[in-house]
C-alpha cells in the first residue's frame, strides 16, 4: 500500500520515494506520494519525478486511484524502454505546486460555502467540482431564495477572514462515527472495510471526512464571490463561485 503522505501534510510539495510497479512504461506506484489524485470532485497534481542518480525527468501528466492503487502516469519521453522507470528505483517527486495550491483554496473554501448554506439556508451538499478558474457547489433545497445569497458570500468572507486553524486528524472508523455529528454526501456512512478515516476540521465552523488537500488556515483563501446560481430543476441547485486575490 502507498503511504499517503498528504494525508498529514498537505503543504508537501517535495518528497523521495522508491517505484514499486511499472506498468506499460507509464503508470508508477510508488511506495509513498504526495501526489493528490483525481478525487472527490478535486482535480490531480501533475509535477514530475527525477530518478537517483542519473537524474533522467519524468513528467507526470495524470494521477488517479485504479483498483486502490495511486497510479502516476507519465508522459512518453520518446526514450527507448530501457531508459524508463523500474521497479526498486529511487525517485525525487516534484509537485505542480501553484496548480495544487489554488486548488488546496478551493477545496477549503468549498468546506466554508457548503456549510454556511447547510446551516443559513438548510441546504444539503450533493457534489462539487474544483477548477483553477471557478468551483462548483451542488445542493439540494426546496425554496430557493436568490437574494439571500448574497448574505451567504458575506458569511462565507467573515468566516474566512477570522483566520481559523484547519486541523485534519487520521482516526478510526469508530472515533470518525462518534466525532460526526452528521455526516456529509462527501462521506455518507462508510464501507466496513474502511479503517482509518481522515477528519477535517475548520476550528469552530465544521467538521467532516474528507480525503482532500486544505489549507492550515483559512485566512490563506482570501476571499470568495458567488459567481453564478443556477435550477437544475426540482430542488436541484448549483453555485459557482471564484476566488478573490
Ligand atoms: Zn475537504
């Protein structure tokens, strides 16, 4: 099993590793990485790895879970196959970090949206998808009152210009079951073979699993701007929003 080493440090951005598989020359499981992949509606890093000694650069262009295993794929060099990656290599892993940063504000502020309009308006969470540009929350709620939203942006601003702590906590299923009071559409009860859940919590505003990257703080988002409402139809809603810089 990969160690997950975002999982406890999500400001990681370099990291040494050994390659554990190869398969077809450019999918790598490494024995730890600090590569987020694609997941929970936040997109993959990209970066790339740089083998020991030799120094030979591998460009990874895509990192997702296949059957359990995080999996980087790399771009095709043009090298013959016996300069690529092998099994029991030494590698240096490099992250895209302004790319993950960006998203790392996004994913945080999603926390701080989602639970101002659970709490405000009583909506509940059905997904989001993360962009560099603009993020999207989806939600289910009945009477839909636009006007409101505005309030809602304010909230969302206050909570994130009085700067609190974001803890993430590795913990049993057990101790994830007693501490959630709810549980989000993010994490609705979890599968019997789960042990260890990650727990997010922004200091006095939610708690919840989540195996995304945040910020340690969320004064680092900066701001948010509701950007667009839409009817999905039924009570089906949908907000984009932006980051302010
Ligand atoms: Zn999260």
């Amino acid at each position: 099993m990969t160690e997950v080493l975002y999982f406890l440090d999500c400001y990681l951005r370099e990291f040494e590793a050994t390659v554990e598989k190869v398969t077809d020359d450019k999918f790598i499981v490494l024995d730890c990485t600090a590569f987020y992949p694609e997941s929970g509606g936040q997109p993959n890093d990209i970066g790339k790895l740089i083998r020991e000694p030799d120094g030979a650069e591998f460009e990874i262009i895509y990192v997702g879970k296949f059957n359990g295993e995080i999996s980087h794929e790399i771009a095709c060099a043009g090298g013959t196959m016996s300069d690529g990656l092998k099994a029991g290599d030494r590698v240096k892993g490099f992250i895209d970090w302004d790319r993950r940063y960006q998203h790392m504000r996004m994913h945080t502020a999603t926390h701080i949206l989602a639970s101002v309009i659970e709490k405000e308006a009583g909506a509940q969470i059905t997904g989001n998808q993360l962009g560099l540009d603009q993020s999207r929350v989806d939600f289910s709620l009945e009477a839909f009152d636009r006007d409101k939203f505005t309030e809602y942006e304010k909230i969302a601003n206050d909570v994130i210009a009085q700067n609190h702590p974001v803890n993430l906590y590795l913990v049993s299923r057990q101790e994830a079951e007693e501490k959630l009071s709810r549980l989000t559409t993010l994490a609705k009860g979890f599968s019997d073979e789960i042990s260890a859940v990650r727990l997010v919590e922004i200091e006095g505003v939610t708690i919840e699993a989540c195996g995304g990257t945040h910020l340690k703080n969320t004064g680092e988002i900066k701001g948010v701007r509701i950007e667009k409402l839409q009817n999905k139809g039924k009570s089906n809603r949908r907000m984009y929003f932006k980051l302010l810089d």
